[in-house]
C-alpha cells in the first residue's frame, strides 16, 4: 500500500491502512476514543462525530471498516440556507467513559457550529445504541490550536483529567493544588513576541485540572504550559505531559524545546508570554522530564494496554505532528521523579499525527490530518501479538523513598491541620528537587502566620531560601 510504505516500523511490527476520511469527504480526523462495544468513535476537526467497526487484525485489505455518522440534526430556520449544519462535533478529543462519551469541542460559534468550546457529555437514555443526549458541563473560554484539548479517565475511574492550551482562560477553580499567586512581575524589561503572538496572554499558561463525571467540583492540578495538547497516566497513577516549545523563539535565550513532564500535585511549568519565561533551574518551578526539540506535539499514551514486548508496553508514546514522529518514551524512577529516554518508535514523511489509542485487539491505531490536511486511519501491531498476555502487566522498577514521601506530602496541598507546616519545614532541606518543592507548595497552603516564624529564624542556606520563596510568593506586601 503506498499508504504505508513511507513508514517506517520496528522490526517484528507490521502496519495496515485501514481508511482515508479525506478521500471519502469525511474530513480530517484528530481525535479518536473507543466505546464499551469496541467500536472506534473519532471527530473531524472542522465537522461531526463518526462510529467505526474495524476488521480485524490480519482480516483481507477488501474488509473495508463500517462508518456511520454519529452527528446531531439541526433544524434549519430558513429552508434556502444551504451552510453545513453541524449538531455536535469540532472535538479536540474524546473519551468514552462511565457509559458515556464525553467531548471537548474547541470551537467560537457561527452558523456552522452553534456550540462553543466546553465540556460535554453525550448519553444514550434510551438503550437503543444512538447517543441522543448532550449536556454542557462547563463552557471554556478558548478556541483554536491553543484552546482546550484533551481528556483523560483518571486512575481512580471516577474522575476525568481535563488540559488546555495557553489562550484558554483558566475558569474559576473549587480547590487549586497549585496556588493562585501568579502575577506578573518581571525585574527585566518584558520582550513580546514582534508577531504578536501571545502577547495579550496572562499567567499561568495552560493548565490541568481535576473534576467527576458529572463536573460539580473542579480542581487545579498544574500549570505553567504551552500548549500541552494531552496528558497520559502510568500503570503506578503517574500523570504525564507533553508540552510544546515557542518555534520562533528558536535560538533566543529562552527558547524551551518540546518537553516531557511529569505532572505532580501542584506542579508549575513556568510558561510566561516573550521572554518571561522561567527557566527550569529557578525554584518556582520544576524542570523537564525530558527535552525533545523542536516539533508540535499532539498525542500521548500509556502502552501497557498494547500487545506488545515489555519495552514497548511500559513506555509512553509520545506523538509529533510536525515531525511524523512517534517516540517511545522509557521511564525509570529517579528519586522522586523520573529518568526518561526516547526512541523513535513509528516515523514517517509526511505523518501529521493527530491522536491515537491502544485498540481493544491490543494493537495502535492512529490518525494522520489536522489543519484540512490528508487524514488516514492506520494500524500498527506486534506481529506475534498473540503470544503476549495483555492481562500480564510489565514489570516495574522498584521507586525510592524519596518518591513515597513526596506522594505522601501531597495530601497537604490544601489548607490542612494546625501545625502542619511545621511539620513540611524539614523537607525543605531534602536534596531531592521534587521533595523540596511539594514540600513548599505544601507550607504555601497553610496561613502565613503560622510558618513565617520559621523563615526568619532558619540557618540552613536551602531551607531559608525555599521558606523565603514561599514567603514571596504568598504573603501580603507591607504597606509603603
């Protein structure tokens, strides 16, 4: 297939072609979820929602999928008016969790479209197997390649993990991990970007935050991004980002390659607009998992779903529109963190990869398109997947002290008993970066009277200087 020869898979991999929506006028795809059938449901960027039943792996290439719009119908006001009506659909991704599917549409409204960017939910109340109810759980302010992305079941089962891009507003938050002290206060001079890119954007960037299925309670996990366009969970309930770099900042001494982060409680990433932005040794934040390069990342996922070898199941898959990239990312714990090493794992030229999903057979399927571009549907699978136990998880690197304690650290980022800050005060002397700053964000939550004290009567070098941070960023200024 000439499809898939521009590809390049490891060896023991095979790749199938399995459907152009482009070729057949179904648009360019750039999200995809499976439902509890199996079935694939995928949405085009700029159009509806679709259903499709696969043929199986090593089925004949004659076995074409079965497609059926999952679209809402719109009544027509004026019977001349010949705009394509659209009742549901310009989704950034989607998740079928909880017995529904639930949306992120990332869209301004106009005739076309007439839902905004937002939250939804899609059910069936019927049982007759056709979605036929939506409900908007929380409308975002923020549209386009910036806007708000993905969703993500958290590793509870009962929550869903919600990351959007730094021209989506951060909405009013019912608890925050991270506080809400960021303002703009930069000693040097504010450089914009010429193009006007950003300019008007204010802290803290993209963010990631926590809410339940229905979307009642919201909660900030992090901040501090570009455009994260997804995040992914570990099989140890790790969260993880990829977030993308400012191409024309390309040579300037803040320029950020696309990285990889591991997204802990409360976690800042220090995306400021220009030049303000924090390089990753300033305490305030915390630094790369991994710098990549350049690129434009799009989709990541956990393996250990894949049949695939161990290598390959107990890594992240990391996908780069820009480059046709998709790496495998090895993780190994590091202290309180992670170590992480990248290979390539599928590339080819051109591949705008859009998202992916580990399929319910064990294997990959992604998507090629984005911006009206070409899209393709594609298979990727390990060639004797059948000797793999996809029930059998991958074994996993033993994790340190210093992990334990920072996870259990954690459960202070909120206001919690007197004394608790006390308590937090040694570990800010930790050696382990990840240890001290879960330990600060943990003080910053507590009232300011109770620990200020102790800033000013501490010897220790690093406990002074975590303490005065914390001091600076939380505490009210003296009246001049």
């Amino acid at each position: 297939n000439p499809k898939t020869q521009k590809i390049v898979v490891p060896e023991g991999f095979a790749i199938d072609h399995i459907y152009s929506p482009s070729d057949n006028e179904k648009g360019s795809w750039v999200a995809m979820t499976f439902d509890d059938k199996g079935r694939m449901i995928t949405s085009d960027q700029y159009g509806g929602l679709f259903r499709i039943e696969l043929p199986p792996i090593g089925s004949d290439s004659t076995v074409k999928p079965k497609i059926e719009p999952l679209d809402f119908p719109v009544e027509k006001k004026d019977p001349a008016d010949t705009t394509k009506k659209v009742g549901i659909g310009y989704a950034q991704c989607l998740l079928w969790a909880n017995g529904s599917l639930y949306v992120m549409i990332n869209h301004f409204p106009n005739e076309e479209f007439a839902k905004g960017s937002g939250l939804y939910r899609l059910e069936d109340t019927d049982n007759d197997d056709k979605l036929d109810k939506i409900t908007l759980m929380r409308a975002l302010k923020g549209e386009g390649e910036h806007g708000p992305h993905s969703i993500v079941l958290g590793p509870d089962s009962t929550s869903l993990y919600i990351v959007a891009g730094n021209h989506t507003d951060l909405p009013e938050m019912d608890s925050y991990r991270l506080p809400a002290t960021w303002k703009r206060d930069n000693l040097f001079p504010h450089i914009l970007d010429p193009q006007g890119h950003a300019t008007d954007r204010k802290e803290p960037g993209g963010w990631i935050a926590k809410t339940d299925f229905e979307g009642k309670h919201w909660e900030l996990i992090s901040a501090g991004y570009r455009n994260s366009f997804d995040i992914a969970f570990n099989d140890q309930g790790d969260l993880f980002a990829y977030d993308s770099d400012m191409e024309w900042d390309f040579g300037m001494p803040w320029y950020r390659p696309t990285r990889l982060l591991h997204v802990t409680s409360g976690s800042e990433f220090g995306w400021r607009t220009g030049n303000a932005k924090w390089d990753e040794n300033y305490l305030d934040n915390l630094p790369a998992l991994l710098n990549i390069g350049q690129g434009s990342p799009t989709n990541l996922l956990y393996a250990s779903k894949a049949r695939f070898p161990d290598n390959y199941r107990n890594s992240l898959l990391a996908f780069d529109w820009s480059f046709g990239i998709i790496y495998s990312v090895q993780l190994t714990p590091k202290g309180a963190s992670y170590e992480a090493k990248a290979e390539e794992f599928v590339a080819g030229s051109p591949l705008p990869l859009t998202d992916g999903e580990i399929g319910p057979d064990g294997a990959l399927y992604f998507l090629t398109g984005g911006r009206k571009l070409e899209s393709d549907l594609y298979r990727v699978y390990y060639k004797k997947h059948e000797d793999i136990d996809p029930t059998k998880k991958p074994k996993q690197a033993e994790r340190s002290a210093e992990f334990a304690l920072r996870e259990e650290i954690e459960q202070y980022h909120k206001p919690s008993a007197p004394g608790t800050a006390a308590k937090m005060w040694e570990h800010l002397g930790n050696p382990d970066r990840h240890v001290r700053y879960a330990a600060r964000i943990a003080i910053e939550h507590q009232p300011v009277q109770e620990w200020q004290p102790l800033v000013f009567s501490e010897r220790s070098i690093t406990k002074l200087t975590e303490g005065i941070l914390a001091l600076a960023r939380t505490a009210a200024p003296d009246p001049v």
